[in-house]
C-alpha cells in the first residue's frame, strides 16, 4: 500500500470516527501528541504523591492543601508576568521547561537529604501545583490555536491523548515501584516533559499554516506580547459573570473529589507506600482506558449534537444518583466506584466541554484569568473542602453515609450550574457569529 493511500485511508478513519476535517488532522494529531506526553509526565508523579499522603493525618493534608493553595496564588501572579512580558511563541515553552528542570532539583534532593519529611511534603506541594498549572496552560494553549466550532468536534478527540498518557505513566510508576526505584521517575519525568517543546513549536506552526486560525487571537501575532496588567486574570474573573460562573463549576468538582479522595486515603493507611503507589496506579489505569474510550469516540458528539448544556451537567448528574446509593449502601466498592466515574467523567466530557467555553472569551482572558480559575479558584476549592471534610468527620463525627447526602446535595448545584454555563456559551457563540456575519456584510456592501 502507498503512502498516499494510507494518508487518505487515515483521513476517512478520522473524519468518520471523531469528525476531524482533513486539513485539521495534522494539528489535531499533534496537539493530540503533546497533551499525551505532558500527562504521561503528570501521571508518573502523581502516583509518588499520592503515595505519600497515608503517611500523614487529615490535618496534615489539609495543611498542605492550604500551602498548595497560596504557592498556586503566587505561582499565577508570577505566570501573569509572564504572560504580559513574554512572546506568547516563547511562553508555553518556557512554563514547562521551567517545570522539568524544577524535578530535576528534586531528584538532586532525594539523593543528598537523609530525613526527606520537609522534602517529601515540599515535593507533595508542588506536584499538586504542576497537576494543574500543566494542564491549564496547555488548553489556554488549544483555545488560542482552534476555534469555536473546531472545538466541538477536536476537544474531546484531543483530550483523549491524556488518557493515552495517563496509561503509560501509571504503567511504569507501577512497574519501577515493584523494584523500589521510584527516585529515577522524576528524572524520566523531567525528560518527558522537555520532549513537549518541539511539538509545541509544530502546533504553532500549523495554526496559520493549515488551520488557518490567526483570527482566534484578535488580530494579534503570536511573536507579539499579551501585555497588560500582571493581576489582571484576577480582576478580569471577579467582574465577569461567565468567568464566576465557571469557577463555581470547579468549585463545586472540588467539593466531590475531596470527599472521594480522603475516604479513600483512609482506607488505605494500612498498606505500604510502595502498595499504595501501586494501587493508585492501577486506578488511574482503570480510569483513563474508561477515559480514552468515550473522549475518542463520544465527547465530541455529546458536544455537537446534544449541545454544550447537557455535555457540562451529565457528570454531575451521575455522581450524584450515586453519591445518593451511597447514602443507603456506605461500602468501599462504591466509593472506588464514584471515584472511577467521576474522574473519567471529568477527563472524557466535563473537562473538554469546559475547556470550550474559553473558545469564546479574548486572548488574554485565555491566558490570565484562565490560570486564576483552572489554579487558584480550584486549589482554594481543596483548601476549604479539606477543612470542611475534616470538620464534619472529626469534629461533628458524621459517617460516610451522612457526608455521601450533602455530596449529593452538592452535586445537584453541580449540575444547574453547567447548564447555566453551556447557554451562556452558546449565547456568546451566536453574538459572535451575528457580529461577524455584520461585518462581512458591511465589508461586501463597501
């Protein structure tokens, strides 16, 4: 067979299964390619984060929840002069390679400090920093290269290559934890991480050379600065009503994941850390082959065909049918369960359709105000669910089933809140195509 003819057997697989165009495959593939890298790189820390949590009370959590909070309140004010001061072309690239070299001084440290407790906590902050900073700055990256109607139909499909990095990292954190040998995996992930800047560089070249996209950005160059006032992605949220709107959303995610994961921190306090490496590593396989399978062949469907109001408030809705059966049956297997859905839910559909709402904001809200959602808004949604949930256990003594109930509740707002987000998105949307669809009939009566 020709080379030719597997291009275009390639191009007809993907346009029938994930809707892509032929002149958007190369740029999907690649932004596909680069978020799979960057989460490789994640989910071979994270399970050595997590790992270490059973080793320390509720109250020290939520202590390093609160830290984790404040650093991501600095970490973006400093990313926020980045912005104004940097080339956008310059700025993806210098945030993570500012990132690989920060693991690498953590393995130096590994190495030289015998008591590793400051270490170990200072090392469980930061990686909770990078989780989302990575993450957020590549989608302000995907909204700043595809547009509104490209992310529809691409988002889900590109999510998917997380989930194809997120199988391969637990895969070899599992496999390297067996042997004992889990300093070495924040030097591969170091490595992995650098790998991110050619293709970066690639995805920015096809914007404008196949996707044809220069008019995402508002007219702007990507070799010109943002600009701007280095606060300004905080101000910008608090007066903006869609921005608050996303940011109870998060909010909200947070208030069911930390329940999740102290249950589930718990209940693991008997194994050794190796032991709890490995099962959290076998959870995320669990969740992102579940994860793969609906972004790559639903996501983008859900979006386009049943609208961006049902993509936002179907994962809430389920978690909270379950958080309800938990109320009736408090047993582990449904906790591992809620867990499982709510991760792969979030990755495969709450995820990209949130990420589509920033489709339809500026450029700098892209890349200022995102950050301050995507970071501060979510770790400070940590910090006060960690208290809460170390309040209403051991201050006030609830059970599992009492506290599955208020989940419940919270996960009913959860839900009103996305459909409220997605017609918000979809009235900007249509505002935005009446204005363009003036201008080109003000230009052709010119």
């Amino acid at each position: 067979m020709s080379s030719d003819s597997a291009g275009n057997g390639m191009q007809r697989l993907l346009a029938r299964v994930c809707d892509i165009a032929p002149q958007e495959q190369r740029a999907t593939l690649a932004s596909f390619s680069l978020v799979l890298v960057l989460m490789g790189s994640y989910y071979i820390l994270r399970p050595l984060r997590d790992a270490m949590a059973s080793d320390w009370t509720d109250a020290e959590v939520s202590w390093l929840w609160t830290f984790t909070f404040f650093f991501s309140a600095v970490a973006v004010s400093l990313y926020g002069a980045a912005v104004s001061r940097l080339r956008v072309v310059r700025l993806v690239p210098a945030v993570y390679s500012f990132f690989a070299l920060s693991f690498v001084l953590f393995y130096l440290g590994s190495q030289f400090f015998t008591d590793r407790t400051l270490l170990d906590k200072s090392f469980y902050v930061w990686v909770s920093v990078f989780s989302l900073f990575h993450i957020s700055v590549f989608w302000s990256f995907m909204a700043d290269v595809f547009n509104q109607g490209q992310a529809k139909r691409l988002f889900g499909f590109i999510g998917a290559g997380a989930s194809v990095g997120a199988l391969g990292g637990p895969a070899l954190a599992t496999a390297l934890a067996g042997t004992g040998s889990t300093d070495a995996l924040l030097l591969v992930a170091s490595c992995m991480i650098l790998v991110t800047l050619p293709l970066i560089a690639w995805v920015q070249r096809l914007k404008t050379s196949e996707l044809a996209n220069t008019g995402v950005h508002a007219g702007k160059s990507d070799f010109e600065y943002i600009g701007g006032n280095p606060l300004s992605g905080f101000s910008e949220f608090l007066k903006s009503p869609y921005l608050l709107g996303i940011g109870l959303f998060i909010f909200l995610y947070t208030s069911i994941g930390s329940f999740v994961y102290f249950e589930l921190k718990n209940l693991m306090a008997e194994y050794s850390r190796a032991e709890r490496t490995q099962i959290w590593a076998g959870v995320d396989l669990v969740v992102n082959t579940l994860t793969l399978l609906v972004a790559t062949f639903a996501t983008g469907r859900i979006a386009s065909r049943l609208g961006l109001p049902f993509t936002l408030a179907s994962v809430p809705v389920v978690i909270g049918f379950g958080l309800i059966l938990l109320m009736f049956l408090p047993m582990l297997s449904i906790v591992l369960a809620i867990q499982v859905v709510r991760r792969a839910g979030n990755y495969a559909i709450s995820r990209p359709g949130r990420e589509m709402l920033f489709t339809a904001v500026d450029r700098e809200t892209r890349f200022k105000a995102k950050p301050v959602i995507d970071i501060v808004i979510y770790r400070g949604g940590d910090m006060l669910n960690a208290w809460a949930f170390t309040g209403l256990t051991q201050g006030l003594g609830l059970g599992l089933a009492a506290v599955a109930g208020t989940g419940a509740v919270i996960a009913m707002l959860w839900a009103i809140t996305g459909i409220a987000l997605g017609r918000g998105f979809q009235k900007r949307e249509l505002a935005q195509q009446q204005a363009a669809a003036a201008g080109d009939e003000a230009q052709s009566s010119a």
